[in-house]
C-alpha cells in the first residue's frame, strides 16, 4: 500500500529548494517508487511538502541515495516527515499537465 509523507522546513528557503529539485534532477530522473509531489510555502516561508510513494523502503532509498547528499552539501538535515499508510489514492483529469514525461 502506498505511503503519504509530509515534510516541513523553516530551513529550506524556496531559491534553496529550487536547487535541490535541480540537483536530485526530479522530474527528468524520477525516483522510483515515486506516485506525487507537492511542494509549498506558508505564509510565514515554511516549506510544506507532501509525497506519495510506493513504499517507505523507496521513499528512504531516495532520501538517502539523492537528497541528503545534497542537503549534506549545503549544510541542512533531511527535515522529519510524518508518514502515514493511505486509505485511498486517486488521480482525476485535473493531473495530466502535471505528469511528468
């Protein structure tokens, strides 16, 4: 069953994370295991991000093998997610601009 994580950064500034997404080269080298990512900002600049993976085996390989290396790189933590079993995934029409090729 797939997993939904939820991550959340006072650290990770949004020309940071930008980078990162350069870096770990998301959309032209999906992670495998990987189903959906958001990524956001609150009002007061908190990165809010929410994954659904696969599994938690795939979300921790590719946090260990691609995005700490880089977070390493620049000084900041994996930031702590809170992971939760899904009950339901579902994609409507909405998504299709938004798959990656």
């Amino acid at each position: 069953m797939p997993i939904l994580a939820i991550f959340e950064s006072d650290a990770i500034q949004k020309e940071v994370y930008e980078a990162l997404r350069r870096a770990v080269d998301w959309e032209k080298n999906p992670p495998a295991g990987v189903i959906s990512h958001v990524a956001s900002f609150d009002e007061g600049g908190k990165l809010v991000v929410v994954d659904v993976w696969e599994s938690q085996e795939q979300l921790e390989t590719f946090l260990r093998d691609r995005l700490a290396p880089e977070l390493q790189k620049r000084g900041l933590p994996i930031p702590a997610a809170r992971i939760l079993s899904t009950h339901v995934v579902t994609a409507y029409p909405g998504v299709t601009p938004h798959i990656v090729q």
